[in-house]
C-alpha cells in the first residue's frame, strides 16, 4: 500500500446545527431555501411521536443530548438550533440549551421560540395575531410563555390538527385563508395586533408571508423563518442575506440595518 500526505483547511464558513424532529417534512426545506451558501449546515433528528401533546413533546427533553451527540463531534458549531416551537415552549427554552450543549459544542443554543421573542424585539412587536396547527392544550402554553416574555396573542385560531403527517399537508393556500379570516375577525377588530405568527416548523408558510403581509400591512412571522433568522444574527453571519430569498418585513428591515450602516 502507498500512503500518501494531504493538507488540511481550516473551516470557512460558520457552522450551523439543527435537530429536527424526526416528523418534520417542512424544515429542511425552508432552510435550503434561505440559508445563504456562506454557511455550513449539519442536521441531526431527534425522536418525536406522530402525534403533538404536551406529553409526547414534553418527552423529546430526554432524547435531546442524543441527537445533539449525532452532529459531527468534530465541529465547534457557531449556532445550533432544537427546531420545534411547541416543544421549546413545553421543556423551556433554557432547559432545551441546556441539553443540547450535553451533546455538542455550541457558542449559541436557540429555538423558534427564542427566536420569535428576539425577531418581535427588532421589529417592536408586542401583540400577535398567532395561527397554530395544533390542539387548544398545545398552543396554550405558548402562548403563556410569549406572554411571558412581553408578547401577547390576544387573536388565536387553530387547525385543531395534532398528527403531524397531517400538518405537513397543510397547503399555504390553508394558510393564507385562516390567517386572513383571523385577522378580519370580530377578535381582530376589538384587539388589534402589531403582527402575525404562523407556529410550526412542519407547516409550509413561506409562500404565504408575502401574501399576508401584502392584504394586512402587517408583519408576518413564522417558525422557520424566524429560526433562519436568529441562527445566522447569531452566527455574525448579516441576515440581510435572506432578503434575497424571501420579501418580507424581517428581511426588510435587515437589509434597512446593513445599508444604513455601510
């Protein structure tokens, strides 16, 4: 046998991780769809039941290090991310850094919870208009821990769905119909909201936050979108970049900051 000697490089771009649950047929996708070249993407899964209860999301807290500890050992990522905003609300968001860093290095933990207090804060939105797929029971404690953190959600409405290959299937189309019969409500009219949530990494949003935003002048968020977001602020990576991807009022004011300050 000939052996032979290689160099090595040092990593480039910054490193994002992300544990997806091992239900979710959405998240992927949207990343692939936002997330700018210049970072280096590793996912992992962690197991989750076909159902969404508190009691099936309350169990995916044990199994979190696991699938943290299947990531590449080898890497110090930069951000790594839980991506389920029903079970960050549920274990709570310190608990879920907490576990994630017994299964790998990270300089920053977050999660679509996190992220939508941290996205709300940059656009000064303090009353959401929240759109969940799931059942009464787990949309509740989201909302308690939004309204935790100064975010409260005065108009809600629900897909009352809790299997998750259902939730996948829900067309933006679904999406776009709910979200604009919520806000053109009765609830909407006598408590007005500064924005809309759309809840769930497994529910397919992007193509509806154009839309939404266009029929209400207001600022549409989403899980993923907001996930992307706060990963790549707290990679030091401009999330600006994903104005070239996708129009909304997040990327727009990213790109607002990046030019005022060039």
């Amino acid at each position: 046998m000939q052996v032979f000697s290689f160099d090595t490089e040092p990593r480039a771009n910054p490193a994002l991780g992300l544990i997806a649950l091992q239900v979710d047929e959405r998240i992927e996708a949207d990343f692939r769809q936002l997330l700018p070249q210049a970072v280096d993407l590793m996912v992992t899964r962690v197991p989750s039941g076909l159902d969404v209860t508190p009691d099936t999301l309350a169990q995916m807290e044990g199994a979190l290090p696991q699938a943290a500890a299947l990531l590449p050992g080898g890497v110090d990522f930069d951000v790594v991310a839980y991506g389920c905003t029903s079970g960050a609300a549920q274990i709570g968001p310190a608990r879920v850094a907490q576990q994630v860093r017994a299964g790998a290095r990270s300089a920053h933990v977050t999660d679509p919870v996190s992220a939508l207090v941290a996205a709300c804060r940059a656009l000064g939105l303090r009353r959401l208009a929240l759109l969940s797929p799931y059942v009464e029971d787990v949309s509740d404690r989201l909302r308690q821990v939004l309204g935790q953190n100064g975010i409260d959600t005065p108009v809600f409405g629900s897909f009352a769905e809790s299997e998750e290959a259902r939730v996948a299937r829900i067309t933006p189309e679904s999406v776009v119909g709910a979200a604009r019969e919520l806000t053109a409500g009765g609830a909407f009219s006598t408590a007005p909201v500064d924005g809309i949530f759309l809840s769930c990494t497994n529910l397919n949003t992007l193509p509806a936050i154009p839309v939404l935003e266009r029929e209400t002048g207001l600022p549409v968020l989403s899980s993923n979108l907001v996930l992307i977001w706060h990963m790549l602020a707290l990679a030091g990576v401009g999330p600006a970049t994903l104005h070239n991807s996708l129009d909304c009022a997040l990327t727009r004011l990213d790109q607002h900051q990046r030019e005022v300050s060039a």
